[in-house]
C-alpha cells in the first residue's frame, strides 16, 4: 500500500527549524560583560597590591538600605524621607564627604561675556561666581550655552576635573570632554565649571578655595566636608544662577562629572535636591563602585594619595571597608527616585567596573519603593551596549578611562527619556 503523501505545513515546518534558529540566536548573541583575562593579568602584575581578580573578591554583605539604625523596617517612603533617608545622609556626611558648613554666604554673579554661537543656534555665555563671606571673598568662572529656542530648556551642569573650557575655546574647538554644540543641538543648557577654580584639588590647598572662605574655625576637623563635596556645592552655586534665567528649566536639571568630578556629582545631587539627574562616568572607588569589593582602587589607596576628598574617618576603614555603616549603592539611594545613570569602560579596572554596576542594582529598593522601575539584573549588560530602565542608566564603553563622545551620547539618549 503506498504511503499517505507528507504533507508539511507551515507550522510544523517552523516547529522543525526554530530550536536550531533559536540556537543560533544564541550562539551570536553577545554575552554579559567580562574583564579580559589578558588585561587582568597584566594589570595584577604592575599593581600586583591590587586586586583585579573577580574570584579574590572577598565575600562581603551590603547594609540595608531599607532598615533604619534601631532595626525597624522602611516601608513608605514617608518612613524613608523622615527617618532612614536623613540617617544615610548624615552617616555619608560624617564619615565620607564630610558635613557642609551651615552659612549661605553671599553669591554675585557677573557676566564677562555673551556671545551668539553655533551659527545663531545658542548663546554662550562666560560668568563668574564671587563668593563673599565676613569681608573676604573667593571667585570661580564658568561658561554656559542656552539653546535659542522658545521652550526653556532642561541644563547639564559638568563639573570638570581637568581644566576649564572657556566660551572661546569651546566656541572654536569641540572638546569631547565637554561637547557643547553636540548637547546644546540636543535641545540642553549646559554649563561647565572647573573643580580646582571652586576648590583646590591639592592636599595643601586648603588656604584657597571655598572651604578656607566658609568653614567656621571652631568646627571639628575631622568631619568638615572636603573637596568633592566642595566641587558638588559648585555645581549648585552654578544651578542657582542658570535657575534665574527664563531660558532654562530649572527643574529639569542634570549634574555630570569623570572620575573624581563623577564621584563629586553623585554626592553632589544627594546634597542638592534639585538636580533630578545624577551622571557618573568612572566614578570608581569613593563614587559608584562599592567600597566593600576592594577591587581595583581601595579605600586605603585613595584616601592615602587624595587625603582631601575624604573626611579623616573615612580612611580609618582602609582595609576593614566591612566596617563601614553604609556602602556607595546607598549613595545612589539617596538620590533617587531622581534618575541615576552610572558609566564604566571596558579598561577601567581600577574603577571596578562591577562594583559600579552592582552599586547602581544595589539602589533598585528604594526605587521600588517610589514605584519606579530601574536596573535590577544582576548581569551586566554587553559591552558597548547600554542598559536604560526606567529611573537608571548604565554602559560600559570599550576603552580607557575617560569621558568620550560616545559616552555623552548615550547618557543624552537617556537624559532624553528622564526629561
Ligand atoms: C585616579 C584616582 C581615581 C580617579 C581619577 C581621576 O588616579 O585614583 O579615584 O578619581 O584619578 O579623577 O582622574
């Protein structure tokens, strides 16, 4: 008898072939970041002091967010803003940033320059913020560009660690650390000041700067606040004079910074409420990364070299970072549920690009808490592709430590989500 005819039909014939398509999905599908093994090797032998080995890792806990210093449990955010949230500040204030003084001293702001820029896109501006206090004083520039358009627009406050970029020098030469006219073409104000302008970044700078203008000489010490919050009460004195310009939508405020400027702008936007987005690129150790992972840069490394970012108390947890009553994913805590975008590169171990990232999953409680979404994988994204859920942002860019184009350009994407 011959055989009944096959008949295949379309679904039996996507039945057959989909687990091997689905397979080879797979197969290509680029897999979660890791450092490579090469430049583990070769970082652990040139700082062989160091660790950079995920296994050497030590096993550690992270304090809880979501329960106040007598054991009980925040379970509203009325709870969280009264009592656990003013307990976090004060343990980062005494024990890592340091406490800011309480006096408002006056602030003028003059404007040396303005010019319209970009092909009569933007106006630019060159300003400077003099600081008087009990008859001295103390001045810092700054350079800003508004859009020319009719909305007032959302501001990027940039705290530069490396040099300030005047309105000159940004208007004849896009400087990537900084891209003005790629920002402002995005629809943004933004602004740039330089931290060693507002505070000196010298262990012996102290007899310059803001901090020497306004620490009242009976303070205790050991808890002032130190430099990166010096930098971050910068950024606020520049939001203050950009939130009086019609042009600008002072409730729609970013603050960013790199590296030391990144750790500065994370405590910057716990400080100052108003900034509603916090960006930190590289922040590493002392900014996104957790203290407790001992990766990369330590606490006692950084609090040796750069004694005037920290408070004196935060040095005594050099090796005994276990100690600590909080960790960096509770900085970020204390900004949300403001948004947070936290950016690593690729060959940035030092800053422990892991610790960033599971800081930034190790805030999504109190997220939750406000009922916003945000990052909670405990893998990290793909190199090179960035992660924006809800409140928070994350990538790690291929390459050095750095503040790059492509970095500006996917936080722009998200601030474009936020705002
Ligand atoms: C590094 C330092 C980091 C980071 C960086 C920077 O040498 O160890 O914590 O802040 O400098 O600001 O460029």
């Amino acid at each position: 008898m011959p055989h009944p005819p096959r008949i295949f039909t379309l679904t039996t014939l996507l039945l057959i072939i989909s687990p091997v398509a689905n397979f080879a999905q797979e197969a290509t599908k680029p897999t979660a970041w890791q450092a490579s093994p090469e430049l583990v090797a070769n970082k652990s032998k040139r700082k062989s002091e160091f660790n950079y080995r995920e296994t050497l890792v030590p096993d550690y806990d992270l304090p809880a967010t979501l329960v106040a210093g007598d054991g009980s449990a925040i379970r509203s955010t009325e709870q969280w803003e009264t009592t656990r949230r003013p307990e976090l500040m004060q343990l980062f204030r005494e024990e890592v940033y340091g406490l800011r003084p309480a006096t408002q001293p006056r602030v003028r702001y003059e404007t040396l320059e303005r010019q319209t820029v970009f092909d009569g896109k933007a106006t630019g501006l060159q300003v400077k913020a003099l600081i008087e206090h009990q008859g001295k004083e103390h001045a810092f520039e700054f350079t800003v560009f508004i859009p020319n358009q009719d909305n007032p627009a959302p501001l990027l406050v940039h705290i530069n660690n490396r040099y300030l970029i005047s309105l000159q020098s940004a208007i004849q030469k896009e400087d990537p650390f900084w891209p003005a006219r790629m920002i402002v073409k995005r629809g943004y104000a933004t602004a740039s000041f330089h931290t060693s302008d507002v505070d000196p970044d010298q262990a012996d700078g102290y007899e310059k700067g803001v901090r020497c203008l306004l620490d009242d000489p009976d303070s205790d010490l050991s808890t002032r606040w130190r430099s990166l919050s010096a930098w971050g009460w910068g950024a606020s004195r520049v939001l203050d004079f950009a939130a009086e310009l019609k042009s600008i939508d002072p409730t729609r405020a970013a603050v960013i910074g790199h590296s030391r400027g990144g750790k500065a702008a994370l405590w910057a936007a716990a400080e100052d409420p108003r900034f509603t987005l916090a960006y930190s690129n590289n922040s590493g150790c002392g900014g996104a990364a957790l203290s407790r992972r001992r990766f990369g840069e330590t606490v006692g490394r950084i609090t040796s070299v750069f004694p005037h970012w920290f408070t004196d108390r935060f040095a005594n947890y050099a090796g005994r970072e276990d100690q600590l009553p909080i960790d960096q994913h509770q900085l970020i805590s204390l900004i949300a549920p403001r948004s947070v975008y936290v950016a690593s590169a690729d060959q940035d171990l030092w800053a422990d690009p892991r610790g960033e990232y599971l800081a930034l999953i190790g805030a999504a409680d109190v997220f939750e808490l406000y009922g916003e979404t945000s990052i909670s994988q405990t893998t990290m994204p793909p190199l090179g592709e960035p992660r924006h859920i809800g409140a928070t942002g994350y990538h790690i860019r291929g390459g050095k430590h750095n503040l790059t184009e492509l970095d500006w350009k996917h936080f722009l994407d998200f601030a474009a989500t936020r705002f």
